[in-house]
C-alpha cells in the first residue's frame, strides 16, 4: 500500500509513508522487511504520543499480526504475537487458568508497542510490562529472525525489553504469567495533605495503588486494586468498590482523546514533585482542568528501564485534545527534571541524546547492541537518531 496517512490516537502525531505493509504471518513480515526501502518502522495501534512510528518512508503495522500461539503450564509462560491488543490476552489467558502480573489502565496498546516503550501499571512491587518478558523473536535488518531467551541471545533479550522498535521488528514476545486472580477495586476521595501524608504508609498494602489529582476540585482521587478470594456480590451495593477477573478491573474508560507528558521520579521525590506541580498549575495555568496521575514502579534492570535501578514515581500531566498544551507540558517538564526525572519513551516530551544518556547506566550497553544489530539504521527514523545519538 502506498500513501495513507498515519495519525496517533492523539492527533499529535502523524506521516504519509510511501509504503505501508499489513503482514499477516511472520513470513510476510520478513518478506516486507527484506524488500523496504529507506527507515522501517512498525506501528501496533498508534496509541504513543511521541513520534516513534512515524516515517516518510516504510511503515510495517502489526494490527493483522495477533493471537496467542501457545500456553505452557509448567512454565507458566505464553507466547504471542506482537500486534495482539493488550485487552484481547484476557479473557483466553484466564481460560487457560492464568493472568498477567499487572498492566496499565489503559489496554488498547498493541503487546509490543506497550513492550517497546516501557509501558507500566501502578504497584510498589511491580515492574513494567517489559519485566514480564522471558523471550521474544526479532525480524532483523537483513530478514534473519532470532529467538532471543534467557539461555539465547540472552544480550539482545536484555536491551529489547525496552527497545523503542530500534533494534528490528518484534513478531513474538513470551511473558512470564500469574495464576488467574481476582481483583478488589476500590476508590475514594482525599484531602492533599492528608492523603500524601498517608500515601507512604498505605503503598505497601493494596498490591496497587495510584492517585488523580483533579486542579478544579482540589483533591485526590484514589484507587487501589487488590488480589481477593471474595465473591464479587460481597460488595454488592458499596459505592466505588467492585470486584471482577483482574483483566476486567484494569482498564479504565478513557473515551477522550488527550496529551500527555510524563517522568519516572525517584520514589523519595515523588511527594515533593507532585506538590511543585500542583502549586504550580494552581498559580501558572488555572484553566487547566486535567489531572496530574500518580502511580508507583518497582525498580527493574532494563537498560532503557525508565525504573532502572531506582523504585520510582511516575507523574502524569494531562491536556484535552486541541487545546494548547506547548507552555503546559514544557513548564511540568522542567518541574519533572528538577527531581531527576526520565520521560516515558511513549508520551510527550523534548529530551534527545544528551540529555537522556547520562540518566541511564548502561545507555552505552543498548547503544552498542543496536549497532551491531542494525549497522546501517535501517530501524533509525530522524526522530530516533536523535533520540538515541545514533
């Protein structure tokens, strides 16, 4: 196909590719691969609000490319195809008796997209998705498809936990699963203060835990999520509780389209970055009417790991689709920074080379093995070069 136009979720976002493949096997897509000409870059749903899938040249969408292969009990671990929706694992995962250790609310992202950039949910004891990885198969530059694992290629699996679809293009993706579990959701309102200073203290005791600051109102919006054996009629009646399968309690109902920026902070410095973010959206932008979430991150030891080697905080700052956000999102970007904060590689934000390298250990460890993969950046789109000095 040749000349459709690509636009993210956002609107923020969009290209005119010269060619854009829809493989529907692995053989196509490695077929697809071998014939592009100029960058290549693969699209799962679109739903990254920075410019990682955009190219003026050839465009690789997943969006055919789903389905569970297979299920392995013993192991608990299941293979799937990279374009799968996060929200159809599901319902055939359970059936099989198990879950996913934890997800985001939102679950539209194609598997190896959310896999790409890092995307998390919320939980002091809980890492990325990208931690839940114990294998993937990679399409490279030259057509060769690699099984990466733990005992092959164990290097390329390390960096391609969070790869930004630098490194080749993902047609398979093994995650390490959870027996099937339920979860007890509940939500309620807090004061600032109040609720900050209880926040450390409650962390520890749902599995999950986040918080939506709402400017008009002035206070916390709570919900914490929590593994249970109870029947989901014993909170029949209870405003703001349910209970259900924990792939039906994730997700949450994000109807509008929007703009987002946000960092992972150290854990430490997550209160005190929420309260200079708050004062300053109270006194700088008071039409603002979006919240700012926060949610916790377990430290991991991914190389482009947003939580590389530090539990951490991510802060969110919102704005509707078509309003201005330019001045919003560069005010709360230096407010992130200021407390030693890393962008989430998926959302807004102005950072390249030399300002990232130097907040990741082992940028240089990612760096020499997308060299040796791809030497001639046939995965590299301007925007990634710079991203990545590469």
């Amino acid at each position: 196909m040749a000349g459709l136009e690509f636009e993210d979720f956002s609107g923020r976002v969009s290209c005119t590719p010269r060619h854009r493949h829809e493989p529907r096997d692995e053989a196509e897509l490695v077929r697809c691969v071998r014939e592009a000409r100029g960058c290549v870059r693969p699209v799962g749903s679109g739903h990254s609000g920075a410019p990682l899938c955009a190219t003026d040249d050839t465009q690789i969408s997943l969006e055919h490319f789903h389905g569970i292969e297979s299920v392995d009990p013993e192991s608990r671990c299941a293979w799937i195809r990279a374009g799968t929706p996060v929200h159809a694992l599901g319902a055939p995962l359970w059936e099989a008796g198990f879950s996913l250790r934890n997800q985001g609310d939102v679950d539209v992202q194609a598997l190896a997209g959310a896999i790409a950039t890092g995307t998390h949910g919320t939980g002091p004891a809980l890492g990325s998705m990208s931690t839940q990885v114990e294998g993937l198969r990679l399409v490279l530059a030259s057509g060769d498809v690699w099984t990466c694992t733990r005992a092959q290629h164990p290097d390329v699996l390390d960096a391609a936990r969070v790869n930004l679809g630098a490194l080749g293009v993902v047609s398979a993706l093994c995650l390490s699963l959870e027996p099937a579990y339920w979860l007890h959701e509940r939500e309620w309102k807090e004061d600032v203060e109040p609720g900050l200073e209880q926040l450390q203290a409650r962390a520890g005791a749902p599995r999950h835990l986040e918080f939506w600051w709402l400017p008009p109102l002035d206070a916390l919006y709570m919900k914490s999520l929590h593994p249970t054996d109870a029947e989901p009629e014993s909170v029949a009646g209870r405003r703001r509780e349910r209970i259900g399968r924990s792939f039906e309690v994730f997700p949450s109902v994000r109807a509008d389209p929007f703009y987002e920026i946000e960092y992972a902070v150290p854990e430490a410095a997550g209160p005190a970055c929420f309260r200079a973010l708050r004062a300053w959206l109270r006194q700088h932008h008071p039409d603002v009417t979006w919240p700012i979430e926060y949610r916790t991150l377990a430290a991991d030891d991914i190389p482009l790991g947003v939580a590389f080697e530090r539990p951490s905080v991510t802060l969110s700052v919102h704005q509707a689709r078509g309003l201005p956000y330019a001045k919003l999102f560069a005010d709360a970007e230096a407010i992130l920074r200021e407390h030693d904060g890393r962008p989430h590689w998926a959302k807004a934000h102005s950072l390249t080379a030399t300002e990232l390298a130097p907040l990741y250990p082992r940028w240089a460890d990612f760096a020499r093995v997308r060299r040796e993969l791809d030497p001639h950046g046939r995965f590299l789109s301007p925007y990634l070069r710079e991203l990545l000095g590469a």
